[in-house]
C-alpha cells in the first residue's frame, strides 16, 4: 500500500532508523492503510522538513509517524509546522538507549502535541496501530479490519503458560 494516494506518512531521521519505523510500515501493510516513506532530519534537512511539513494537509496526509534517535527534534519541528497529528516513535540509541530520544520527543510545549510511542520496535508498531486508530473514525471498512486485528491478535494469548 505504499504511496497510493498516502493517508500516512512515515518519516525518519536517517536510514539507519528505518528497520524502527519498518515496523510501522508493516502494520500498515497489514491493515491495507497507503503510505508513504521519507527520510527527513530536523538537523541534516532542515529544509525538507518544511517543505514537508508545509505541504503534508495539503497532499492529504492525515497522519504523520515520525521516528529519530538521540536529540529525535524531528517530531516536535514537524508537529510545529502542520496541523496532521504526529505520532512520535522514540529510536532506540547505542549511548543511552533511546531515553534521550524519549525525552527529546515527549516532552513538547503547550500548544504543539506530539503523541509519543514507547522506544524502539513496539513503539513503531504501536504507531502503525496509532494512526490506524485516527483513521477508522472516519473509515467503517477500516474499523471492522482493525476490530479483527485486534481480535486475532487476543486470540493468540494462551490462557495458560507452557511449562518445561
Ligand atoms: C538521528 O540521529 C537519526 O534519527 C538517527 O536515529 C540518529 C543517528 O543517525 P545516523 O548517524 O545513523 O545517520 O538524527
């Protein structure tokens, strides 16, 4: 479902995010949402993220999944430069784990929310599922495809640990 029209846009500071952010790409694939991928840095592109940020309603974007590492500015700029919500995914980074990601990511003003996932792959699908979630209020097919998701999802819980 890549690039058809995209309703979601998933970015990202640098390539060496994207096997982060790819968890989101697959939710979406599972789930039949049109994305787009885009490598954006709030410090090495300054300029493409404005551009980004400027044109995302206008291209009919209606969510923006932003995924960085270590000082991650990347989902707040873009959250300060569109109206489309921003969820937030935290990389995970070598030097402190990606709690300076976090930080960096959560922590926004009044005014310009960021909703920020937790750090690393889970954070990534949860995103998917996210912005997943913004999209099924406004689209019943959509809905009914992440009810079952969700469902198949409960189902696959055992009630009872295995034991050795
Ligand atoms: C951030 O710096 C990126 O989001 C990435 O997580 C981190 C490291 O980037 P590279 O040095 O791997 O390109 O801007």
């Amino acid at each position: 479902m890549a690039e058809e029209s995209p309703q979601v846009g998933i970015i990202m500071g640098s390539q060496s995010d994207w096997p982060t952010l790819q968890e989101a790409a697959t939710i979406l694939d599972e789930l039949g949402i049109s994305y787009e991928t885009r490598i954006v840095s709030a410090h090495r592109t300054p300029d493409r993220l404005w551009d980004y940020g400027k044109t995302a309603a206008g291209r009919g974007l209606k969510v923006i999944i932003a995924g960085a590492g270590g000082a991650a500015h990347l989902p707040g700029m873009m959250a300060s430069k569109t109206r489309v919500p921003v969820v937030g995914v935290p990389v995970q980074t070598k030097a402190l784990s990606g709690v300076d990601s976090l930080y960096s990511i959560v922590q926004m003003p009044r005014g310009f929310p960021v909703a920020t996932m937790a750090i690393g792959a889970a954070g990534a699908a949860n995103a998917g599922l996210m912005a997943a979630g913004i999209l099924a209020v406004s689209d019943p097919a959509l809905a009914e495809r992440l009810d079952a998701w969700r469902a198949a999802l409960s189902a696959s819980i055992p009630e009872e640990p295995l034991r050795d």
